[in-house]
C-alpha cells in the first residue's frame, strides 16, 4: 500500500499530478490538500480525478485536511506562488519561504518518515532550507526540476535534429533556472550516431532552454503537464524500487566537488528515496559550469538564510 499527500492540489501542477497519479494507478491513496480558500475547489479536483481513473484504476483519491495525510510515503508539495511573465524563480524566494516553512509545520505534525518531492521555486534554494531547517534526511529530500529541464532539452533537439523526442536521450543538471547545464557530452539518439554541436550551436541550444518555461507562462498562464509528467515519473520510481536514475535537486556532500549546495544531479531512486548520487564523468566545460551553478546558488542561499 502506497498512500501519497499533495499538497496545493487545486492548483494546475497539483491537481494534474494527481490526475496522473491516479488514472496510472501508480499508489493506493491520495489526498488533496490546499488553504482553506480553496476548500472547494479541491474537493472538486479531488472527485473529478475520480471520475477520470473509475475504469483504469483501484486508486482512491480524496480531499482534506493535514490531519489526513498521516502516514504519507510521499508527500508532494506544488504550493506556492507562481512565476508571472518577467519574473524569474529567485524573485519567489522569500514569499515561498515563508510558505513551505508553514507547510512543513504542518506535515510534522502528522508524518516523521516521509520522502518529500518540491516543486515550489526556487526549487533548489528551497529544497536545501528544508533539509536545513527541518533536519530532514537528505535521501528523503528531492527537489523536482531536472526532469522536467531534460525533457525540454529533449524537445529541442528533437526539433532541431527531427528525430522524435522519445529517441534522445539528454540530460540538464544544475539549478533548476538561468545556471542549467546541458549535458551534451551524454546526448544519445536511438539506432543514430552521438551528434557533435559546435559552441554555436550549444549557445543557441541553452538560450532556447531557458525562455522554454516563459513561453508556455506566457501563452497560459503556467506550465502544467510538463511537471505533472516529470513528478509522476519520480513516484513510479520510488513506488516501484525501479533504482532509476533522474535528475533531482538534492544537497551535495562533496559530490563532483560541491558540498552544501542543493542543485541537480542523477540521482537514483528506490523505496527510501534517494540511494546515490551518481557521478558521471563529465567534461571540464560541462564541469566548470555545473561549479559555477553551485557558486550562484550558495551566494543567493545566503541571502536566503
């Protein structure tokens, strides 16, 4: 029996994770929690998901309060306040700060032994802060955002290579912002030779990756589907022991060089969340660039603490 809380289910990333959950029949249990404002809507996210797994499904899925997520093996937090058109991730900082640390107060309450998933951005700075001041297990901390990064990162090549997306593989580390790092160096296309990109071509790439999120923003409203896939993925996973590797934000102890720094890494993950931290040889380009993310996360953290 798998039992999974989400936290700001009726928001769009929230409410369609729950949606995947459910219709992939990945858990047993889910509950839908939300403010109080919100009561409604997310008892209505929480029936319409229902209705949608009725012929697919044995999950059941309903909403209430944080008394109801006891007991949770996962608990995925989608709450905070979006990104608007102009804004980047670090300008959240402080108002989801303030709201993950009500969050966690609250889980505690109910949940000691739980893997947690953020979403919430900045992700990076904020899945460290809770590892931090919640004295939480590092395993059981993971920050959502690689995965989702990498799946656009497979998107663009596959419109720049026409190839389709499901036959590349390719992966961002870093911070889950303007710092990514593409992993060229382990690009691989199905039953296709490893393509070669000159510095002009990265440079385009990158640019491309990181006006990706904005653009959906702008067009409505607010990434949804992309995420909601990306976190399903990390459940399966964890549900299933797959020890598949992804790549998550979580705090480094001397990996590739870089210590108390949250940031995205291949992670494998099983049952008790993260099992390692892989290290892949990277190149000095690719290396430099990863310790420059870590730099600019480490100084915007201080300003955090």
């Amino acid at each position: 029996m798998h039992k999974v809380s989400i936290i700001g289910a009726a928001g769009t990333v929230g409410s369609s994770v729950g949606y995947q959950l459910a219709t992939q029949s990945l858990v047993d249990e889910i509950v839908y929690v939300d403010i109080p404002s919100k009561k409604s809507l997310t008892i209505g996210q929480a029936e319409d998901t229902n209705h949608a797994a009725a012929y697919t499904s044995h999950t059941n899925v309903y909403s209430g309060n944080y008394s109801d997520t006891e007991n949770s093996d996962i608990i995925i937090v989608t709450a905070g306040k979006p990104r608007q058109p102009g804004q980047t991730r670090v300008d959240l900082t402080s108002v989801n700060r303030t709201i993950l640390d009500s969050i966690f107060s609250d889980i505690s309450q109910y949940n000691d032994d739980f893997i947690s998933i953020i979403t919430t951005n900045p992700v990076d700075l904020l899945n460290r802060h809770v590892c931090d001041f919640e004295n939480r297990p590092r395993e059981h901390v993971i920050g959502f955002g690689g995965v989702l990064d990498s799946s656009r990162f497979r998107y663009t090549l596959s419109k720049k290579l026409d190839v389709p997306a499901n036959h590349i593989k390719a992966t961002i580390l870093g911070e889950h912002g303007d710092s990514q790092v593409p992993i060229f160096s382990h690009v691989n296309l199905l039953n296709k030779p490893t393509p070669v990109f000159s510095p002009d071509e990265k440079s385009s790439i990158l640019s491309d990756l990181k006006e990706s999120a904005m653009c959906v923003i702008k067009q409505k409203g607010a990434t949804q589907w992309g995420p909601a896939s990306g976190v399903c993925h990390l459940v399966k996973s964890i549900v299933e022991n797959s020890h598949s590797i992804f790549p998550c934000s979580a705090v480094l102890n001397g990996e590739y060089g870089i210590s108390d720094v949250s940031l995205g890494v291949p992670v494998r993950l099983g049952s008790n969340g993260i099992e390692e931290i892989v290290e892949w040889d990277l190149t000095s380009e690719e290396t430099d660039a990863l310790t420059q993310s870590a730099i600019k996360l480490a100084s915007e953290y201080q300003l955090l603490s």
